[in-house]
C-alpha cells in the first residue's frame, strides 16, 4: 500500500480530498512544491481570500505625546538631536506637543518611523507611529 502522506494529492486532513493547496501572498500555489515532480513551477492563481491592499509607499506619522515629566527645554534638546531640526522648529513643535497634547513630528517610511520612535523612547519622550491617513 503506498504511503498516502508522501502523495501531493493527499488529503492535509482527514476528510479533507483534492490538490494540496498552499498560500503564498496573495497567491494559491496548486498542487505539489514547486519543481518537485514536473521540474516547473507550480501555477500561481489569484485569490481574492488572501489578497491584500498594500500601499508600500504610504507614510507612517511619528506622534510624539505630552507627557508631565520632561522639561520643554529638554524636549526641544531631543527634537534637534533626532531629526537634526534647527531650534524655531524644534520649539515650535514642543510647544504644539505642550498645548495640542501632541505633534506630528515626522511622516516617514515605515523602517525610518520605527527608528524614530526608538530613539524617542530611549530619550524617555512618549510617542507612537500610525499609518498616514
């Protein structure tokens, strides 16, 4: 009796019949892994279930939030040391940060935001990224 785990067509579960079907990226790739039994590539096949709307080049925010602990001073300090701001800018969003409650400080790629938001966290400022709207 052939072994029925070994077979490409087997079923993944019990009960289960057809092709196997594995998902890669908005794809359904049908049938065995690919150049295992034709030498070819397996076929790709759309599927609406699984796809996704990805905007690569949407920006994400970096808010920096107020926060009772640091000094204004301070703050206008980590604004010119992180994003190289003069000092009217970096003042002028500190005190948007004091008022407002927030600021948008920057809107970047989302490697860039993360990175951001790291050397603001380490400087003891709280902030957060969000996906530009």
């Amino acid at each position: 009796m052939p072994d029925r785990a070994s077979s490409p067509t087997s079923p993944a579960r019990p009960g289960r019949t057809g092709p196997r079907v594995v998902g890669v990226r908005g794809h359904r790739v049908v049938g065995a892994a690919p150049g295992v039994l034709s030498g070819q590539p397996a076929p790709l096949v759309d599927d609406p279930e699984t796809t996704t709307d990805i905007d690569p080049d949407r920006p994400w925010d970096v808010i920096v939030w107020d926060d009772p602990v640091n000094l204004m001073s301070y703050v206008v300090w980590v604004f010119m040391r992180v994003f190289s701001f003069p000092e009217p800018v970096a003042r002028k969003l500190m005190l948007e940060v004091h008022r407002e409650g927030k600021s948008l400080v920057a809107s970047e790629p989302r490697e860039r935001a993360e990175l951001y938001l790291q050397q603001l966290h380490g400087y003891g400022l709280q902030a957060t990224i969000q996906r530009a709207a």
